[in-house]
C-alpha cells in the first residue's frame, strides 16, 4: 500500500511568489477536522488530511489503550459529511477519568499520551531475537526516500511505513506524525497483520510519542531519517527498542537496541541520498 500524491482531496494548488518576487504554483497540504467517537462518547477531534479514517480512528484508540486487545469491533463508521467517525465495540466504555490524565507530546498537530500508557510500558516485551540487517537499511531508506508521495510533492507532511526485511508494506502519510502512525496501527488491526518480523519508519524526529507509539505496537526496531530526543532514547533503552536516526542514504546513528544490528553492508558501496529524496515544496518541519 502506497500514498497517492495525486489525490485532488489531499492537496490543493496554491499561487504565491518566490524569494525573488516571481510568481509561483505550488501544492500544499489539505488538513480538516475528523471527529472520533467510541460508541456514544466523543473521545477527540483530530487534524487530518482525510484519508483511511477507519485506520486513523481504529490506531488512536489502540495506541491510547481505549480498545483492549480482546475488544470485538461491532462497526467501524465514517461519514463524510459529519467529518466524523464512529468506533463500536461489543461492550461499554467509560473514558472520563483516563481523557482527564492526557498529557500533551512534542508531536505535530496536538499529540497526547494519557496517563495509564506509562503504567503498561513496562509491561511490554518486544522480541529481543528480532534482527535488522543494514542492507535492509539502506534499501528501505532508498526505496522510500524516492517513492512518489505527498511529502515529496508537497511538504508539510510525515510518513509511517511498516517494513518486514527490506520490503515496505504499508506506507501512510499525514500532518502529523502520530496520525500516521496510528493509521498503520489500525491498518494491522483491522487487517491481523502480525508486528513479528517487522519494522517502523518514520520522517519525523524520534520522540517519546514515537517510541512509546512503537513500542504499544510491538514492533522492535524504529527508524527515521530524522534525528532523537533526550526522552526519545531512555525510553528506547528502557524498552530494549531498536532505535535508529539520521537514515540517509549509506549513514545512520543508533542509539538504542545496537545488538540487533547485524553490519552485512558496505557503505562505501551503497552511496549517498539522491537528489531526488528531497521535498519539493514546504518543508515538513517538526
């Protein structure tokens, strides 16, 4: 699963002038509300550029704790119209003292970690047989770094992809970082992907959302082109996370979970990032 640069929802043309006073046509980036229920309960209103809402919705509440893992979705609706989306599960839910512990993170677009997430972190055991070979490395970062995107065509955007060895499986974008991420959350949910074997990219900086995000996932090794936070890396370490940055083209830094890393390629041979991984228009930012 690939984004779709060219999704008229997504962007929109924009004129402009440039630093010499010429004018200009650029894309930018199309954000809007999506409102998320969980059965009769509004839990949030998130900014977003609209697409696999099912997923975004579905990820949220998973990387939140707001759905168990032995939780039976009985619906999952979006309606367009109402720019909202609705989560139904089998038993009733009551969130009122968990929304009042959220705690606002460094991501783009509002990120919030609630309270009872750091209870279960500990808790988590990520598999610590998981290997990441640089070859794989260096051919992920290579194939998305030139993979036709809304943040190549565009800007002002982050993007997830779920990898196993050196394949990209599931690639989605968003304004913020941490939509993109649960969008791939629900993705596996909804569609019983295992985290076994498989690992997390990510263009934004390597945070404590990102990592704890990760880790709720069960995926053991992070990667990003981008570089870390203090906390970024003593959760990492606290969570024996893979946790690697600065990925363009033959160099990268890890600074967590480095006994995984089996060194099977020559940089010297791999080259450096191509021109072409560049962002086109705005930059991304944070």
């Amino acid at each position: 699963m690939l984004p779709d640069p060219h999704d008229p929802r997504l962007t929109e043309r924009v004129s402009g002038t440039d630093q010499d006073g010429k004018p200009l046509e650029t894309s930018v980036t199309v954000e809007r509300p999506l409102a998320l229920f969980l059965n009769s309960r509004e839990i949030v209103t998130l900014m977003t550029i609209g697409d696999y809402p099912e997923c975004l919705a579905v990820g949220y509440l998973l990387n939140q704790n707001m759905l168990r893992p032995d939780d039976v979705l009985t619906g999952v609706e979006y309606d367009e119209e109402a720019e909202a989306v609705v989560v139904r599960t089998g038993r009733e839910t009551d969130f009122e003292e968990k929304l009042s512990k959220q705690t606002r993170t460094s991501g783009c677009a509002l990120g919030t970690v609630f309270g009872d997430i750091m209870e279960t972190f500990e808790d988590i055991v990520l598999d610590p047989d998981a290997k990441v070979h640089t070859s794989w490395l260096y051919a992920l970062t290579r194939t998305i770094n030139t993979t036709p995107s809304l943040y190549l065509e565009a800007g002002a955007i982050h993007g997830c992809v779920l990898c196993e060895r050196d394949r990209a499986l599931i690639y989605m974008e968003d304004v913020g970082r941490h939509n993109a991420v649960d969008k791939i959350a629900g993705y596996m949910y909804l569609n019983d992907i295992s985290p076994a074997g498989k690992m997390f990219y990510t263009t934004g900086r390597l945070t404590s959302e990102m990592v704890i995000k990760t880790v709720q996932m069960e995926i053991p090794v992070l990667v990003s082109r981008s570089g870390f936070t203090a906390w970024g890396v003593e959760l990492a370490r606290q969570a024996n996370l893979t946790l690697i940055g600065r990925a363009r083209g033959n160099r990268f830094v890890a600074l967590a979970g480095q006994e995984r890393i089996v060194y099977d390629a020559d940089p010297a041979t791999v080259g450096d990032e191509p021109a072409g991984a560049q962002r086109k228009a705005a930059s991304a930012g944070s």
